[in-house]
C-alpha cells in the first residue's frame, strides 16, 4: 500500500513540475505568433467551395474538398494544376495522403486511391 502511495505521490509531482514549463512555453510561441502578420504566399481558384488541409508532396500539393481532387504543381513559384477528379456526394474530411505514386483521400465512409501522376482512380 505505501509502494503504491509513492508512486501516485512521485507522478502527479512529476506532472506538475513540468506543468507550468509547458504552459509557459506554448504562452511565449502564440504571443510570438500573433505579433508577426501572416504572409500569403499564393492563391488559386480550387473547383472546391471548402477545402481539407493540403496534403504537400515533393512538388505540389494535393487539394481535397467537398466535390473535386485536384494536384497542383508549385516548382518554380508558379502554381499549376496538373489534374481534377471529381469526388462524388461524399466530401473530404481528412488531409490527403501522398506515399510514393498513390494518393489517399478519405472522409467519413469512404477512402479513395488515385494515382499521383495521371489523378485515375486505382
């Protein structure tokens, strides 16, 4: 009974040592934050009225909305789309997936691989 005592005693003091270092240290990052104004760095017209998170490969982006899939292309500062698949009824909720040559998008009841280079379904 004492064994379990000292270990409740040494965790939550462990816990709450380092407590007020975290808290501390995410209060300084978000003042950081807000002091500098965020920089838009491109904007491009989507086929989506609301967008998921882009999902970044070596080269591009993937975009994934509420009813098209679309690669975008951003070497060279310039933004291109290279493909658009449509989606069906179902909306992306989930940030894309890029592993290798296959895209994986998903959302609630459903999860679609596309090919990377030519957007066809696999």
């Amino acid at each position: 009974m004492t064994l379990l005592s000292r270990r409740r005693l040494l965790t939550s003091g462990g816990a709450a040592l380092f407590l007020p270092a975290i808290t501390g240290s995410a209060l300084a990052q978000e003042r950081h934050a807000l002091s500098r104004p965020a920089t838009i760095l491109g904007r491009w017209q989507t086929g989506n009225r609301h967008l998921v998170p882009p999902g970044p490969f070596n080269g591009g982006l993937i975009m994934a909305g509420d009813t098209a899939i679309e690669r975008w292309d951003t070497v060279g500062g310039q933004a291109v789309r290279r493909w658009t698949q449509p989606q069906g009824e179902t909306p992306s909720t989930f940030r894309p997936r890029v592993e290798g040559d296959v895209v994986l998008v998903s959302g609630r009841g459903f999860l679609s691989a596309i090919s990377l280079e030519s957007g066809k379904p696999l």
